[in-house]
C-alpha cells in the first residue's frame, strides 16, 4: 500500500520500503524526540518534532516516561504504526555495546539503565545508544561542519565540556566506549578542583558554570551570573571578565593542542554555548592549540554548524546505520 501525504509541509511517500527513524535526545534540562526518513534526513528535514525541558526534580525515571510520551505522540501525529529504528543521544557515558547508561551527572537513577532494551520493548524495533558528544561528532561529520573530511575531534563547551572522535570517516569510541574525554584532560595539575575530583582540567576551566562560579568568588558580591554573562562582560571590556573568559579557552586550546599531537585530525568542530562567546574566546583558543602543536601537525579549528540539534542529527544517522545492519 502506497499513501501519498503531507505532514510537517512536507510532500512524502510512505509505504512499506520507507525507513522511518525515530530519535531521541537525553539533555541535561532538555528532552527531545523526533522523526525523520531518509529522503528528509539528506535535507536535514524533521518529519515531526517535539522538545520538553526536563523539570528541576526529573528522575530517570521521569524522563524515561517523558521521551516515550513524546515518541508515541509524534508516531501518532504522523500516522506511523512503527518505526524502522530508534536513535538515542544521550548526555552521559554510555556503554555503546549494550545500549546501557553508565550514569547520568545531571538526574539521579540512570546507573547501569539498560535504556537500549527499554525502548525497544516500548517501540518494538532495533535501538541504538550513544553519547550525546559521539552522537554530535557523527551528525556534524555527515551532515555538518565535518563533511569531507576523514578525521575530526567534535567538542561541545557548555555546561560541561564533552568530545567526539570520527576517523577514518567513523566514530571511534575506545575499547570501553570512553573516548574522546576532553574535557577531562588535565592542562594544570595544580588548577582548581574539577567536579571528577581531579585538579585543572580542561572542564574546570573552559566550561560556562565555571566562569560564573570563579566570577562571583573573585569578585565576592554578584550573584546569579551565567558562563555567557561572563562572555558579555568580557566584549564589553570587562577585565575579570576576559580574563576568565581567556584563561579557558587558553584550557581548551592546550587540550586541542595535545590532542592534535597525540592523534593528527584534520579539524576541531566546536559546539556548545560558550563557543558562542566572540572573536576573543576563538583568537585565544586557536592561538594556544597552535602554540601547543608541534609546527609539523596541521589542523583547523572551527565552529559547528547543526547547532543544538548536533546530536539528534547523528541518532538519526545512527538509527539509520542500525536500520541499514
Ligand atoms: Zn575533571
């Protein structure tokens, strides 16, 4: 049987031969579903969309709940009794094999949750889990700032700092799925306390809550400042302010710059809030990467394109890969 239909202003054909992915985003506030095929994903076209922030007492159990509500209503909405596969970013390390969450920083619950098996079950289809800067890494390689290129580390900068590895045009994840740990590299053994327990990483320095915890402890009476606060009093001239701003992205760029020696990719992609903070923020962390490589290893630094919806685009590559076998 054959239908041809609109949905979401797009002209589609579903019938039997349409792959239809369904994919979810765990962030840590925000909880995301949606629905794409393959004709729409090569034009980065969602079929249906749906994103809820996740209340300030979520559980894993409440999101849980959440996501499926949210995956049956877009079904629902778009007439689909099933989908081909399931995509699943997740923000927190995950045990890619198995499709099992290690644990989330954010909400409490997600210790060892088999979520693969879980979703499953609930949409009677093949899952696929991973995390949320892996997943990210592989939608900007195959649909974004890394197209054509064979090599690549994706770093997300917002409330934490998280990256992904693509080379030889796939994700590597390490042999325990744990790769790409950027953020908790450690540029100053003798830096402030980072929340992994160690001294001066990479995290503790570059990421936005920092800036604002450091801003505040310096300066003793403002309260309730935000890491992109800080990257506006930074452009206004403000010289703690750019201080701090420059004091990470020098971190950041020493962990690129050890990263590049380490593994030679051809390009950095930066996502995430506080790699939205000026021309300061990239001058500074282009510059100290540069500084840190040896003068015979390449590479080029630059902004990612998809954006928030990074890692919802690579669930969907992915759920099309476990489609595809
Ligand atoms: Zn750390």
């Amino acid at each position: 049987m054959e239908e041809q239909s609109t949905i979401n202003g797009e002209q589609l054909t579903i019938n039997k031969m349409t792959s239809l992915y369904l994919v979810f985003d765990f962030g840590g506030s925000k909880l995301t579903a949606a629905l794409t095929t393959d004709e729409l994903l090569a034009k980065q076209r969602w079929l249906g969309h749906h994103r809820e922030f996740s209340p300030l007492a979520a559980t894993a159990v409440t999101d849980l709940k959440t996501i499926i509500r949210l995956g049956r209503k877009l079904l629902a909405e778009t007439g689909v009794a099933r989908a081909t596969a399931v995509g699943v970013s997740f923000g927190g390390p995950v045990d890619y094999q198995t499709g099992t969450v290690r644990l989330s920083h954010h909400v409490p619950g997600w210790e060892n949750m088999p979520l693969a098996e879980t979703l499953a079950a609930e949409f009677g289809c093949p899952v696929i889990v991973d995390n949320d800067a892996n997943a990210a890494a592989l939608g900007e390689h195959r649909l974004g700032s890394g197209q054509g290129f064979d090599s690549l580390l994706y770093v997300t900068v917002s409330t934490g700092v998280g990256g992904g590895w693509i080379l030889n045009g796939r994700p590597w994840r390490g042999h325990e799925t744990m790769a790409g740990e950027i953020g908790h590299t450690v540029v100053d053994p003798a830096g402030p306390l980072c929340l992994c327990g160690k001294r001066g990483c990479v995290e503790r320095l570059a990421s936005g809550p920092y800036w604002a915890a450091d801003y505040e402890a310096e300066q003793g009476r403002v309260r309730g400042l935000s890491g992109k606060r800080v990257a506006e009093l930074a452009a206004q001239g403000d010289e703690r302010a750019r201080r701090i701003l420059q004091r990470g992205a020098r971190a950041l760029g020493v962990g690129l710059g050890n990263a590049a020696n380490l593994v030679n990719p051809r390009l950095f992609v930066l996502g995430g809030g506080v790699a939205k903070s000026g021309k300061l923020w990239w001058r500074t962390v282009r510059q100290s990467a540069r500084e840190m490589a040896l003068p015979e290893v390449h590479f080029e630094i630059v902004p990612a394109a998809l954006a928030d919806d990074a890692p919802l685009w690579g669930a969907a590559v992915l759920a099309r890969m476990k489609a595809e076998g």
